[in-house]
C-alpha cells in the first residue's frame, strides 16, 4: 500500500511545524511550568504558606506552578494575618509564544498590627470606672446614698479599678508587679 504524495507532503508539513513551533534561532523552546514570584512584607520576617504548606518567611522568591492559582498567606506574632491570590493565566507574554503565567508576579503585603490587649484592657477598664462613677454620683446627688456610703463607695471602686504599677526589687533585673497601694 503505497502513501500518496499529498499525504507525505502533509506529513512532512506536520512534521516542519511541530519542529519549527519548538525551535527558535537560539535552539529547542522548553515550555516551563515553574514561575519565579516575589513574597514580601512589610514588616519583614512574616512566615509564608502557600496553598497552605509552610514556605519559609519573608521575603523569599518562590517557583509557583504556572497553571495553578495560589493563595500566599503571611502571619507574624502581633499582626493580622494578611493573604493574597496569585492568578493563573493564558496568554502571551513578550516572548510571543503562548503559555501560562502567574499574575501578579511578586506579592506585597502591608501587614496590620493587632490590637494590644494590655491597651483595650485598660481602656475597658476606665470607661467601665467611668460608668460606674457617674452612677455613683448621680445616686448621690439624688439622695439614694449618704455621703458616707458614696464615700466607702467610691473607695472600694477606686480600688476595684487601681492599676498594677511595675517596681524593680534592688539586685534584680527583672521587674515584679505590685499594687501602688498597699
């Protein structure tokens, strides 16, 4: 059985092709499926996962696969935790060859601090003494109490509210806390 010749010059054509869509003057195209991304924060130093595995902290250049998406969270002692999608797309880039690319290229995130608990505590606790005093005044001043029980009253919650005031103890570095006043 023999191969026409329209086929064999289809065949050779086929053949042209496919070489010349993986050859370019500088020699074989090697279609890449990693892509270099940029991670970094500020402030620096925040552990990275991507897609949930642990990658090290900031800032790092990691290979992404290029036909996936990714999820880049941050998180770092004191801060919100920060995250960002890196988008898998198809295209061309400046090469002209189509491919896969990862959009954006290099991530950076602002990172938050968190609120500190000592602060919200305390200002919990003033407008709490604040609340409680107004109440005490007003039931005071419309002659629910005496002057004596608003006195003992005031007392107390001047105490309930007191504030821990650091003391350093004499040949020792490290600070205890004790109440102002004992």
């Amino acid at each position: 059985m023999a191969i026409s010749s329209a086929i064999r010059w289809a065949i050779v054509v086929a053949e042209l092709v496919m070489n010349v869509a993986c050859f370019d003057l500088r020699g074989p195209v090697k279609m890449m499926t990693k892509q270099q991304v940029s991670i970094d924060s500020d402030p620096q130093g925040a552990d990275v996962t991507v897609d949930g595995i642990a990658r090290g902290e900031t800032p790092l250049t990691l290979p992404l696969d290029r036909r996936a998406s990714h999820v880049v969270a941050l998180r770092k002692p004191r801060y919100l935790p920060a995250s960002a999608t890196i988008e898998s797309q198809y295209g061309k880039p400046s090469g002209g060859l189509e491919q896969w690319e990862l959009a954006p290229a290099a991530v950076y995130l602002r990172l938050t601090p968190a609120a500190d608990p000592v602060t919200t505590t305390r200002t919990d606790n003033a407008n709490a003494f604040l609340s409680k005093f107004y109440q005490l005044e007003e039931m005071r001043s419309e002659g629910l109490i005496s002057n004596e029980e608003y006195g003992r009253a005031r007392l107390d919650l001047l105490r309930t509210y007191e504030e821990p005031v650091p003391v350093k103890t004499p040949g020792d570095p490290a600070s205890s806390t004790q109440r102002a006043a004992q």
